[in-house]
C-alpha cells in the first residue's frame, strides 16, 4: 500500500509489557545507522517503506499489547495485556504480502482485516486506530481534531535519531521516531494533562515488518501516569 492509500485508510476509521526480545537501546547510538546515510523523514519511514518484504509468508508476527491508566474511574478500565497476532501469506508481488489479523483475543477481540497484496506493515494503523479511539472518548474529543494533531505531529514535529535494536542476539540498525502533537496546541487547557502525550515508534529493516515498537505515554506533573499504551514485536512467538 502506498503513503497515500495507507493514509487515506487511516483516515477513514481513525486516523492514523515491553518485550525483551526485541527492544530498543534506551540511549540511540547514531554511528552505524548514519553513516553515510540522511537522516529519513518520520513518514518516510511509517509509511513509505515495504515493511513486509523481509516477513515470510508461512509466518506470524506476534506483538505483545500493554495499556493501563493511572486515571480513578477512567474510561480505559482495569489495564489490558493481550497481542495482536499479523499471518503472512504471498501477496501479488515479490514485496507484498496478505495479511489475516488476530487483534487480541477472546473477549477483547476486535475486527481487523484482512489486508490483501500489502507492502505496509498493518499493526502501526490497527495501533493507531485502536489508540485513537480510546483517547477521543477519554478527553470527550472531536476524533478528527486528534486525528490531525497526531498527523500534523508526524509531519512537522517528529525528530528521527538512529538507535540500534536486540534481535537474535545481536545489534542490528534502527530508527526512533519520537514526537509530542498536542504539546503548544490551542486547545491545550481542555486536554487534561494529555498535552505532554509523547509517541515513540522504533523501527529496523532487520526486523520482519520493520516495526519493532511503539509506545504512547503521557505523565502528570508529578510523575504520575495517565497513560501507558504500547505495542512491542515479540522475538519469540514470531
């Protein structure tokens, strides 16, 4: 799918437990992954790139879900700790791929897919979507208006460092993408805390479907969580 249609698709519905087996080094290390190489745009890279080329057909790619919310009596509910699960099948080209969808399990399951003849890896819109919805709710929000923020966030505020990852026991390259949409915003004495909500998403072209991380997080001033959501690529069930 390109940036447009996967955009476009983001559009339409939303917008657009860490794992050990997979994580980013907490502080980037800009050597390898730069040398010689520009610095990519942060849509560049969630949106532009064939992130399933590398993902076999036959496999799965599992990423472990965690959201939990320090917020008394708030919509989000008791903390949730589930994965959503990508099957890969051959799409039409040597870059594509079918994907069926298993987004959480048993009662928590949601409807997704499938996605036919994707070049895009699908869990960053299935995230998004998902995470989007909840937030709306809980700030009794306009969907579109985040919608645009975290889009407009990507586009104009996201800083892009490179970083490396863990996976099968060695470093490969990567990339941390990390921005604050709503940090500024016009509307920022209605967003209850939330104007300090930090994205973070990693990414590595050694990693099947490229998408190693992503996390949303937003603190009150005194260190207390609001929000904790994340979604980690899972090494091991993969």
């Amino acid at each position: 799918m390109s940036r447009t249609l996967l955009l476009a698709a983001v559009a339409a519905t939303s917008l657009i437990v860490a794992s050990a087996q997979a994580t980013p080094d907490p502080t980037p290390n800009p050597a390898p992954a730069t040398t010689g190489t520009a610095t990519p745009s942060a849509g560049d890279l969630l949106f532009e790139q064939p992130q399933m080329k590398n993902a076999a057909p036959g496999s799965t790619l599992t990423y472990d879900y965690l959201r939990r919310s320090g917020i008394t009596k708030g919509p989000y509910g008791p903390p949730l700790s589930d994965a959503i699960k990508l099957t890969v099948e051959p799409g039409k080209t040597a870059e594509n791929r079918d994907i069926r969808v298993q987004m959480f399990s048993g009662g928590n399951r949601i409807p997704a897919g499938p996605f036919l003849d994707m070049p895009g890896n699908p869990v960053l819109s299935l995230f998004l979507e998902n995470h989007l919805k909840g937030l709306a709710s809980l700030l009794e929000a306009n969907p579109r208006y985040i919608k645009n923020a975290i889009r407009k966030g990507l586009r104009e505020k996201a800083t892009v460092t490179a970083t490396q990852v863990e996976y099968k026991g060695r470093k490969v390259d990567g990339w941390r993408i990390e921005m604050q949409p709503f940090l500024g915003d016009e509307q920022t004495e209605r967003m209850r805390g939330f104007e300090r909500l930090t994205y973070t998403f990693v990414t590595s072209p050694e990693v099947p479907g490229e998408i190693v991380s992503i996390h949303a997080r937003a603190e009150r001033p005194d260190g207390g969580e609001l929000l904790e959501e994340r979604l980690d690529y899972d090494q091991k069930n993969s």
